[in-house]
C-alpha cells in the first residue's frame, strides 16, 4: 500500500513539474513576441526616416542637375547664335 501511495505521490510531482515548465516556456514565447514586435516597429521607423531623407537628398541632386543643364543649355545656345551670327555676317558678303 505504501508503494502505491509513494509512486502516486511521484506522479503528481512530476507532473506538477512539467506544467510549471509549459508555463514558463509560454511565458519565454510571449516574451520573446513582444521583443520581435519592437524590434519590427523600430525598424519600420529607421526605414521610413530614411526614405525621407533619401527622397530629400534626390529633390537636392534633381534641382542642382537641373540647374546645371539650364546652364549648359545657356551656354549653347549662345554659342549657337554666335555662329548663326557668323555665318549670316559671311552669307552677305
């Protein structure tokens, strides 16, 4: 009788033992879930304050390119009217 008692009391203790350590795996998951959330919500934050700075940084290159062929484009248009200046000059002659 005291066998039975002793492994039924066994029992419970082992059993007892493994729902305290489902209970804390699922505590260890829980926890670890809420770690892979922050991280993703930083990391969307980093990523969107980077798009507006890279689109900034494209608005700044786009506008000195810009200013840069209205230059050229100036300039050889000048160039042209000179010739067309020339060559008119030489026609009459």
């Amino acid at each position: 009788m005291k066998v039975k008692v002793w492994g039924i009391i066994a029992s419970l203790v082992v059993a007892s033992a493994s729902l305290l350590y489902a209970q804390d795996a699922a505590k260890d998951v829980d926890k670890a879930a809420k770690d892979t959330a922050h991280a993703t919500k930083t990391a969307a934050k980093d990523t969107g304050r980077a798009a507006d700075k890279t689109g900034k940084t494209g608005e700044k290159v786009g506008k000195k390119s810009a200013h840069g062929v209205k230059k050229g484009v100036k300039a050889t248009g000048h160039g042209v009217k000179k010739a067309a200046d020339k060559t008119t000059d030489e026609v009459k002659k």
